[in-house]
C-alpha cells in the first residue's frame, strides 16, 4: 500500500512570511497527526484529526498555527507568520484503530524541513 | 505529566556486542510503551510496543512498572541496526492514540 505522503520536502523561508504543508495520509486511516520535530528532539504532537474533525490541538500554537483536514482525506499546516523557532521537521502520519483496539499503528511520511531564516 | 526519558543522545557499540537503549517514563496509571526507529534516509517506523511481548530484528523490551522503564535490548548487534531509535507512550492520560516521545538515541554500530 501507498505510505503517507507530504510536500514539499523541504521549505526555507523568512521570518514572518507565511508556509503551507500537505499531508495525503493512508487511504481509510481515519486518524491524522501533525507533528513538529525540532532538531535534538523527539516529536511533538501538534494536531490530532478524527476524520474532519480535531481530537486534540492543545500544543497547536493557535495565534500563529493552523490544520485543517477536509473532507476527512487531506490535510495542510500553516504557519502564519513564521518566527525562527519554528525551524524543524514537521511529520504528518495516519493510523486506523483496528475494532476492539484503543489505538492502531501510527504510520509516518517522510517530513517536510522547514528552515525560517 | 506524561514524560519519556532517554538518557544516552549516543550509544556506540562494536558488532556483535549486546545493546541496551534506556527509556524511562513517568505517568500515572498504565501505560502503552513503543520504540519506534528511523535509519539513515527512511521514515519513522513502529519496531516494537510492550502489549505485543514480541521480538522483531532480534530486539526485545520489557515493560518494568516498577523500575517504570521500557529498556531495549539486542545480544549481538548488527551494523544495519545503526539508527535513531525513540521511545514513546501512549495511554488513557494522552488520549490513547497520542504518543509521547522521548528525546532519541542514536545508536551506531561499528564493524
């Protein structure tokens, strides 16, 4: 099957400029992530979807962050303005809750590194 | 606070000498723990998780509620198992499906 997929790979911009990431998660995979990776450090969740709907955003900075997944398939990032901090690897990855399980197998896509100059 | 500790940012071991990666956790009540795994080039990948009590490339992990660890552990370690390996939870406090990471350790394996 056809893993997560995102773009662009790689991104450089300046600080205040705005950005966009994509995320195509694995077809059916109801649950989508959105996580931050600064370097040295281990992922942060970001974003959680439940189909169209959000799960958990509590560690979105809401005043400059944004996600949204319509029609419950694709999903994009944005960041608005961007600061220096932002700098890291933002990963995106999708799982499916097997029934009678709490949790299925998170599956990652290869990242988007975003430098903000 | 849900937390994932661990301590070594480099393990550098000869092939064929046994491997250990820490991983320590705090959290209240009980947890799922997981090693995920990145090697050179590749995605994030799920290795193992404790529910499964599997071995898969040869490692091993068991869950010590009392030590409240998740240790790694490989006899005899291969080249190809040079990566960066990640310890996360996950449990009813996190909303089960959110994992928590820990910081990483990159394990490199010399010939």
């Amino acid at each position: 099957e056809a893993g997560v997929a995102q773009s662009p790979r790689y991104k450089i911009i300046e600080k205040r400029q705005s950005v966009a990431f994509w995320c195509n998660p694995i077809s059916g995979h109801a649950t989508l992530y959105w996580y931050q990776q600064i370097l040295g450090q281990g992922p942060k969740l970001l974003i959680q979807f439940q189909n169209n709907g959000v799960v958990d955003d509590s560690q979105l900075p809401k005043d400059r962050f944004s996600a949204e997944r319509l029609k419950g398939v694709d999903s994009t990032l944005k960041i608005q303005p961007a600061k220096l901090e932002d700098s890291a690897v933002y990963l995106c990855a999708s799982s499916l809750v097997p029934r009678g399980r709490r949790q299925g197998t998170q599956y990652f896509g290869p990242g988007t590194r975003l430098t903000v100059l | 606070a849900q937390r994932v500790t661990q301590p070594e940012k480099l393990l550098s071991v000869f092939k064929g000498a046994p491997v250990e990666l820490k991983c320590n956790y705090s959290y209240s009540g009980s947890p799922e723990l997981f090693w995920y795994v990145q090697y050179s080039r590749q995605r994030l990948q799920l290795l193992l998780r404790h529910i499964s009590r599997e071995s898969i490339k040869g490692f091993t992990a068991d869950l010590n509620k009392g030590e409240t660890s998740f240790h790694l552990k490989k006899p005899f370690a291969q080249e190809e198992d040079s990566a960066m390996y990640y310890c996360a939870l996950s449990g009813a406090n996190t909303g089960f499906q959110k994992l928590v990471f820990g910081t990483g350790t990159r394990l490199l394996v010399s010939p």
